[in-house]
C-alpha cells in the first residue's frame, strides 16, 4: 500500500504546537480525502470520502512502517518502541515534503559542500550571487575543482561533497543524514 499526500498548503505563521497544514491525502494513487492540522497542537484531522479507510489505512501503517523510539527523535528521551500509525505516517510525509523544499531552495542559491564535521543542516556555502556573470554549473564546476584539486587539502581529508553534484535524492539522504523513504 502506498499512502501519499499531495497538494500540502504548509502555514508555517500559523504553525504553533505541530505543523498547520492541509492536503490531500491518496492510497494508491487514488485520492481518498484530505489531512490537516490547525498547527495548535494535537493529532492530524483526517476526511476522509469512506471513514471505514481510516482504520485500514492505521492498521497497514502499525503492521508495515518500521517502529521508533523517542530517543531516535530527541537525545535524552525514552527507548520504548512505538509503532508508526497513519497520523505518525502524515506527518513523516509532510516533514519530508518540507525538507526536500528547503533543501531545494538552498541548492538554487548557493553551492553546498559537506563534510563529515559537519551536523545535520550544516554545510559550507558559496553563494551564486557572489559571482556575477557567472553562470551556476561554472560555480559548481569551480567549487568541485577547489575541493578535489588534490589528495592532501583540507577539504579530501574531511571527505567533502558537493551536494549541487549528487542526484537529489543522494543529496538529501546526506544533508539530513537519514534514509530516503
């Protein structure tokens, strides 16, 4: 089963407690409602067109999608494994979508290189707005040069990467130093 959302109108001014959000919410390619969240706090508002789905739709999520701990989430917290049901599911999703859009702005802007000093959304930037006249492949063709010039600078040592030159999925599962779902 592949459970999707899709056309998310993400408020992020509104985004309190949880991320407010709506969407449309598809199983298999077939649209069977929509999602939302006021922002404020609280689980997911599903509408769905046959609420008898829903509890499919959780089920499915609780028998298939891997489990998690809180300590996965947050450093000083719990190691009891928790099932991901479909609200848990929704806001996986989401989370991806707003970090694929993040991650694509940045890369519009600026050449990305990381290293293993690096954390989660920690990077070395040159920004395309620096280099007039120049176009954003030579930039990146540029930085490239600089990082892989040879086997002794600072930035092979470090094992850099310049994330303008991965495919996007690649690129992401090293940014956000995860697994692509």
């Amino acid at each position: 089963m592949n459970i999707t959302i899709k056309n998310i109108k993400h408020y992020e001014s509104m985004s309190e407690e949880t991320n407010c959000f709506e969407a449309t919410l598809y199983v298999d390619n077939k649209k069977v409602g929509r999602v939302a969240n006021r922002g404020t706090g609280g689980c997911n508002e599903l509408h769905l067109d046959d609420y008898s789905l829903e509890k499919t739709l959780n089920d499915w999520c609780i028998a298939n999608l891997p489990k998690w701990k809180m300590s996965d989430t947050f450093a000083d917290g719990d190691n009891e494994v928790n099932d991901t049901d479909l609200d848990m599911h929704i806001d996986n999703l989401l989370v991806k979508h707003l970090e694929t859009k993040d991650l694509k702005k940045l890369l519009s802007k600026c050449v990305a290189v990381m290293t293993d000093k690096c954390g989660v959304g920690e990077i070395y930037e040159w920004k395309f707005a620096g280099y007039k006249g120049m176009s954003k492949q030579d930039v990146i063709n540029g930085v490239s040069r600089v990082i892989t010039k040879d086997k002794q600078n600072k930035w092979n040592r470090l094992n850099a990467v310049v994330l303008n030159s991965m495919p996007f999925d690649e690129a992401f599962k090293v940014y956000y130093r995860k697994e692509v779902a």
